[in-house]
C-alpha cells in the first residue's frame, strides 16, 4: 500500500483544531481539511474568556452552516456517524469547549451543551476557574463543583478533555475513575518544556483510563517553532515509546485565518490568559501552526519510521473512534 493509499483509506481524526469565533465565519474553509484526507475536526466554538452572548450565536451559526452545506459537511459525533460521513466523502465536523466557565456552575448545562452539538470539553482554560486549575496558574485541585460537571460530562456522553487543564485538577479527575480521558491537544513536556505540555505523571494516567494523548500541531508546543512534521512527529515518537500506539492521536491546533473578524471580547486581558512570564509575547499572535496540508506528510513520515499499518491507522484515527464508542456508542 502506497503512503498516499493508505492516507486516503485510514480514518483521519483531527482532536481539536479552531475557526474564528464569530457567526460570520464561512466554514467553506473547512474544505482545506477534507482535501488534506481529513475525515472528522472538533472545532471549537467557545473558551473561558469567550461570553455565552457570542457563543451561542457562533454555535447557532455553525449548526446552520452545516445543515446548508451537507455537499461536504456533516454533524457526526459517534464512530457510525464518522464512518458513514467518509464513506460519503463528507468532512464529520462536532464542537468542542475549551474550558467550563460557560456551564455558569450548573451540572445540567453540560447536557445543554451537548445537545447543541459539543462532544468534548476541558475545565478550565489556561487559568483557573470554580472548577479548577488552569496550567498557567497556582497548581490547584479540582473542586466540588468540578467534580459534579465531571460527572455530567460523562454521564452526557461528552469526551472529558484534560488539554489546558492544571496538573494537580488533571491528575484529580482521572484519579475519580469514571472512564477514559482525552488530551485533545497536548505534546510531552520532555520534547518542549512548556506548562500546556504533559509530565509523564499525566501521559501514563491518561493510558491508564484507556484515554487517548493527541500530539498538538502548534510550534510552541513543539521542539520546533516552525511546526514542521518531523517536530510532530517526534512527539508520536515519544508518546508510543511511553504508552503504546493504542493510546495516541492527532489534532492540528490549526487555526484558520479570521479575515478581519475579530473573535476576542473587547475588553479581554491577553496578559491573563497568555501570561508573559510563560513566554507569550501579545496572546497567540505570531506563534508557528501546523496547517492542514501537512497531514500527509504525517503519514508518510509515520510510515518512514517504521510504524506498521494497522499502528498508522490507529495513531490517524482508530484510537479515536475507539474511545468514542466506548463513551457514547
Ligand atoms: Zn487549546
């Protein structure tokens, strides 16, 4: 089977990658991702500093959007639904929120949420919150409250993403026991020693639940800051030699281009949720992503060093469709 055969016929399951929050968006944009082999995106369609006034239009907008471009797209959230969207040659597409500031401390909202369409959530963005730690702030531990939206999430059937999460709230809510776990979007602290990224304490936890590791495509977070796919690659490297191919994924990051529409609240601190003293220079602004065009590359290079098929296959895609099944059929 030639790199290209085997990229074409494997489920391709990016964990997380971002479009501008802003109803306004075309998500015809999506179209880079399916012609780059992908064959599911979460999306994300709200953080922490992010209020529920722009997120819900955002979702609203996006549902919609999908609906009126079934030619390509398609909600799809369980592994039949992602199965049954490649074989039609759709992009599945489900949202995911990035921190649990937008549940206004009401277990029940988590419902609310997934019946709206997001399929995966983190705590606490980056800082901490009244459910948790975030990973640039005091190393703090899950709180009461978290513990009851944590079990909301796996009571709905929604994937409990640790990506963003402070270590200690991580390291918590595995420690509860109620199924596996998902870093989304998180490399080894070993390859690039940044707070967002993972401790070995965190990588083997996750296996443990029977959770899944998805290496993040953004340079920061990687030993190269140009985000190019060796870089990527070596973070899979990594993550198979500590856990096994069984337990790891794939997600871009990428983010797409906004086209002048501006997706922060006004009157948000980037100082606060992108602290300098970790390293951010204005926000995200200027950092190095992986874009969706390199995927192949990611299975070429799979294939280059040595892995077999049924392992690329499982890294692409399989792992993640697994866990699914296993949350919500
Ligand atoms: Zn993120």
């Amino acid at each position: 089977m030639t790199p290209a055969e085997l990229h074409d016929s494997a489920i391709l399951w990016d964990a997380h990658s971002c479009v501008p929050l802003h109803p306004d968006f075309d998500l015809a944009a999506l179209e880079r991702h399916r012609r780059a082999g992908a064959d599911f995106v979460s999306i994300n369609v709200g953080m922490d500093m992010n209020p529920l006034d722009q997120i819900l239009p955002v979702i609203a907008s996006f549902r919609e959007q999908i609906e009126r471009r079934s030619d390509f797209l398609r909600f799809a959230s369980t592994a039949g639904e992602v199965r049954r969207a490649k074989r039609e040659g759709k992009l599945a597409v489900a949202f995911d929120l990035e921190g649990g500031v937008p549940l206004c401390g009401r277990p029940e909202m988590v419902r609310l949420f997934f019946d709206l369409g997001v399929r995966q959530i983190h705590l606490a963005y980056n800082r901490n919150n009244e459910l948790g730690g975030g990973c640039y702030d005091e190393d703090v531990p899950l709180t009461a409250l978290g513990r009851r939206i944590v079990e909301a999430v796996y009571r709905a059937g929604m994937l409990m993403d640790l990506s963003h999460t402070g270590h200690r709230t991580s390291l918590d809510i595995m420690a509860m026991g109620l199924g596996p776990v998902v870093f989304s979007h998180a490399n080894p602290r070993a390859i690039r020693d940044d707070r967002r990224n993972l401790t070995e304490a965190q990588i083997e936890g996750c296996a443990r639940t029977g959770g899944v590791v998805c290496v993040t495509g953004v340079g920061r977070f990687l030993a190269d800051p140009e985000a190019r796919s060796p870089a990527i690659l070596d973070c899979i490297d990594h993550l198979v030699a500590r856990i096994g191919p069984e337990h790891v994924g794939i997600s871009l990051d990428y983010e797409y281009p906004g086209g002048g529409l501006r997706d922060l609240p006004e009157d948000v601190d980037r100082t606060y949720w992108w602290p300098p003293e970790e390293g951010y220079r204005d926000g995200i602004s200027g950092i190095r992503l992986a874009t969706p065009e390199q995927l192949p590359e990611i299975t070429e290079g799979l294939l280059a060093r040595g892995y077999g098929e049924a392992e690329i296959r499982r890294i692409l895609g399989e792992n993640m469709l697994d866990l699914v099944r296993r949350i919500r059929g």
